[in-house]
C-alpha cells in the first residue's frame, strides 16, 4: 500500500467523521423548531456530502485492495518463476554507453582473442583445456605435456632438415651460377669380371668452367650432385637458434605466466572510447584492423608454405644435396611433407609474435589519439590527462619488456634471409624465368615481416611525440582555468615522460626507417652504376 493511498484515506474518514457531526447538530436544530421533514431533508447539505465521501472511501478501499492482492501475485510470480529479472539503477546514456563498450569487447574477444587463441594453442603456447569444466583430468595433462614435446621435436627435425637439404639454396657463390650442363657420352663396351659383353652408357655433367661434378655410369635416375652447404652456421645455425630462443620465451610469457596484457590493454583503450570518440563506430574500426592484423598474419603462414612449393618446383626434390639423394624418392617425399608441418609451425610462432606486437602498437595508437583529442578539445582535466599518459607510458613499458625482444630475434632472422635473398637476386646469373621468379619472391617474402613490426613501432613514437607539441601549446595559450603553475607542471611532466617503443632495444622512429632506405638505395644504385655488382651486360 503506497503512501500516498494512505493519506488520502485518513483525510477521507477524518471528512466523514466532521460531516457526521455537523448533520447531526442541524437536524437536531431542525426538530427542535419544528420544522417539517422535507425542509429538514433539504435543508442539511452535509448529509449528501457525507454520503458522497462515503462512496469514495469505498472506491479507495477497493482499490487499495486490488493493489495489495496484485502486489502479493506478482511476489509470488517472481519468487516461482524460472526468468531472472534484473534491475538497473543507471541512467538512460550510461545505460547505453555501459551495453555498447561490453557488447563491443564481446564481439573483440569472439572475432580476434579467440583466433589468436587457437593459434596459441596450435603452436603449443596455451594449454589444451583451460576453459573446461575439469582441465585437470588425467587426458588433458597427458596431451599438454605430449603435445609440446611433439612441436619442439618438429622444430628441431626442421633445423636439422634445412641444414642438412641446403633449405632456399643461399649460398652466394655457388647458387647463383648457371645449373651445370648434363654431356652424355657415347656408349662403349665394358668387359665385367664375369666375362660377359655388356654396355653401359657413360655421361658427365659439366660446368661452363669445364669442373666436372657427375660421372655416372648405367644409371637413368640420375641425381645432379650439388655442393655442400656453406656458411652453414651464419645461415642456419644462429638464425634457428634465435628462433628457438623466441619459442622458448614465448611460452613462458603465455603458457607459463598466462600473460593476459593483450586483453587487458584491449579493454582499457574500448572503455576509453567510449565516452569521447562516439561510442561504438571507432571500436567497430578497431576489431576491423584487428580481424585485418589476424588474416594478414595467416595468409604470410600460407606464402611461407607457397615459397617451399615454389623452391620443390624450380629445384626438384632430387636436387638438393648427397645426403637425402642416398634415402631415395619416397623417403625423400616423406621427410619433405615432415618439413612442410615443421616449416608451417615455425613460422606459425613468427606469425603470434609479430601480430601480437603490432596488434598492441595499434591499440596504443588509438589509446593516445583519444587522449590527444580531449586535450585539443579542452574537454579533460589536466591531472586526469596526466594520469592517463602515465598509463600509456606503462603499457609502452609492458610492451617494450618481452614481447619486444621476441619481436626483435624474429625481425633478425627475417633480416638475414632478406638480405641474403637480395644479394643472390642481384648476383644472378641463371637466365631461367622459374629461377627469376623463385629468386624474386623469395626476398619479399621475408621483406614483409621486417617491415612490419617496424612501421607499426614508428607510428606509435610519431603519435605519442603528439603530447609535447599540445603541451607548449596549453603552455602558450592557456587551458580552461587552469593557473601558469598548473600549465609550467604540465609542461615538464610531458618533457620527461618518455613515451618510446623500442626493437633491439633501439627506438623506433620513421625518420630513422626513411633515412636507412634512402641511403641502402643510392648505395646499390652505385654499386649497379659502376658495375661492381651484377654483369654488366644487365639492363641494371
């Protein structure tokens, strides 16, 4: 019963009782002088009141019970009913702003962690069963201790597979001559010891220097015998290492600390869009280059795996080195598709560092826009914009801690087989248009992922170096009401905050990138010009 009836209903019965008496006092005056009963009945106006404000107490009365008895069925509704109904104390803005920002992380978590998820399980970074309801059954800690064992295996059959096939054929001054030429013989008569006449044709493959490199006799299966490996541990040894030391660290930051940065990163910068950068359409933005980060990430894996088909192509199976020629073509096959799953995972890991490392530079980028906007657009606190760099400059240091030095032992091993693939491209001199295509592709492959990481570093120092520029301007032109005290501190704290993303433990601005290309392209164009690389019968 509200309180409002209530009061109603004393005011009521408080009328009535002052109606009663009055009628009472005037009929008794009525009879008193003798007057008839029509004139008593018309003349005492109280008795129609009272019965008027009778009528209405009943009518409150019944309401008043109807509104007890539908209060007591919807208690008794809501205590037996299977629906849970909630109750929200927020106002109609936030409301909506609270639903966007979960609904968006939602979506973030369903379309880009869960992916990047799977493919930490994949390469044995994140245990199997972690988001079931008993992870630790006996099956499942069987498999997180068989699986890992089984991925570092692949990995090392993989290191030892390329040293062994003289993997992408780098070596400089062998493999970008000619392919030597196949001179058969004529055939000749050889006596056996058995006393039998029986002939045996004899060829010899020759270089275009006249050094001989087959001499095979009855055999139509021949394999070209191609030199040893050179340069075994530059090429393969410390680049492998590095990579296995980047595999190592990756899964004690993952799977040994179950590191959540990446999340927790991600939910800072959505819940601070939403406020000032229209609620939904810039995190819509941001899942979007995310998901573009993930495919990208996955198409590289698949172009890794196209080069390998590529390189059997040009070169054959039967072409690659002594040691697998003696194990014969099936066998051959077989290793071969054992390398292919070994290459697919090695570069699988490459692949989680690099997106991971360029999925965080990008949030951070869209972390400091929206604070650069509040500040231009005089709509924050200067203390609370300072708290907000101070989290920035936290998470550029959480940034810069692991994920950066396993970033930096990636970008080195892509960096060697890009400047190798370039070197040997340059110094070419195979005419054939498979080798030209092999040769070209080879070094863009790897180019891309060195890159990178790289841009997205520069980018994020270009747009946090942002804050010294607002800075003097606050300084200059002043700040809401904020005193020249206020302004002078505001100024030094963002002088001193260094706000750096670093690889090699090395900061990481545009102007250094450009600076390095342009000066990498006049010192080739020299070389070229003064025919101290490359022929100089070539167009270059």
């Amino acid at each position: 019963m509200s309180s409002k009836s209530e009061s109603e209903l004393e005011d009521l019965q408080s009328k009535s009782v002052e109606l009663q008496d009055n009628s009472s006092s005037d009929s008794f005056s009525n009879i008193k002088n003798g007057a008839p009963s029509h004139v008593m009945m018309a003349s005492s106006p109280a008795e129609s009141d009272l019965s008027e404000l009778n009528v209405r107490k009943d009518s409150y009365v019944e309401l008043l019970r109807g509104h007890e008895n539908q209060t007591l069925s919807s208690v008794t509704d809501s205590t037996s009913s299977a629906v849970r109904v909630t109750i929200n104390d927020c106002d109609g803005w936030q409301t909506t702003s609270v639903t966007l920002t979960t609904t968006a992380l939602r979506r973030c978590k369903q379309q880009v962690l869960k992916p990047y998820s799977w493919l930490l399980t994949f390469i044995s970074w994140k245990a199997f069963g972690r988001e079931s309801i008993s992870p630790n059954k006996c099956g499942w800690q069987f498999l997180n201790v068989f699986y890992p064992a089984c991925i570092v295996a692949l990995l090392w059959y993989t290191y030892v597979y390329e040293v062994i096939a003289c993997q992408w054929k780098l070596n400089v001054r062998t493999d970008t001559q000619k392919t030597p030429e196949i001179v058969v013989g004529p055939a000749m008569p050889i006596f056996p010891s058995n006393g039998t006449n029986t002939t045996v044709a004899t060829f010899t493959a020759i270089s275009e220097n006249g050094n001989i490199m087959i001499n095979a006799n009855n055999r139509t299966d021949y394999t070209i015998l191609t030199p040893a490996c050179e340069h075994i541990v530059t090429t393969y040894v410390i680049p492998n290492l590095l990579h296995f030391v980047a595999f190592v660290m990756g899964y004690f930051y993952f799977r040994v600390q179950e590191n959540e940065q990446l999340y927790a990163l991600m939910e800072k910068v959505f819940l601070q869009a939403t406020p000032m950068l229209g609620r939904v359409t810039p995190q819509a933005q941001m899942i979007k280059k995310l998901r573009i980060f993930l495919a990208f990430g996955a198409l590289w894996v698949v172009l890794t795996l196209g080069l390998q088909v590529l390189f059997l192509t040009v070169f054959g199976i039967n072409r690659q080195n002594t040691t697998l020629a003696h194990t014969g073509l099936p066998w051959q096959w077989a290793l071969f598709g054992i390398e292919m799953l070994g290459i697919m995972v090695l570069n699988s890991v490459n692949c989680a560092v690099i997106v991971n490392y360029a999925t965080q530079c990008e949030m951070l980028i869209f972390y400091v826009k929206g604070i650069t906007t509040r500040l231009q657009e005089k709509s924050v606190d200067l203390k609370a914009a300072m708290k907000d760099i101070l989290t920035v400059r936290h998470s550029i240091g959480s940034l810069n801690g692991p994920m950066a030095q396993m970033t930096s032992l990636a970008v080195v091993r892509f960096s060697e087989l890009t400047v190798i693939g370039v070197s040997i491209l340059i110094l070419n001199e195979d005419n054939e248009a498979k080798i030209w295509v092999y040769r070209s592709v080879f070094p863009m492959v790897w180019a891309i992922m060195v890159v990178f990481p790289l841009v997205q570093a520069a980018r994020m120092n270009t747009v946090c170096s942002k804050f010294k520029q607002i800075a003097l301007e606050t300084r200059i032109f002043g700040y809401q009401n904020s005193s020249q005290l206020e302004l002078d501190s505001f100024l030094v704290f963002v002088g001193h905050t260094r706000l750096r993303a670093k690889l090699f433990h090395i900061p990481v601005r545009a102007s250094y990138l450009i600076g390095f290309l342009v000066l990498t392209l006049f010192i080739l164009l020299l070389l070229f010009q003064t025919s101290s690389i490359g022929p100089a019968s070539q167009i270059f």
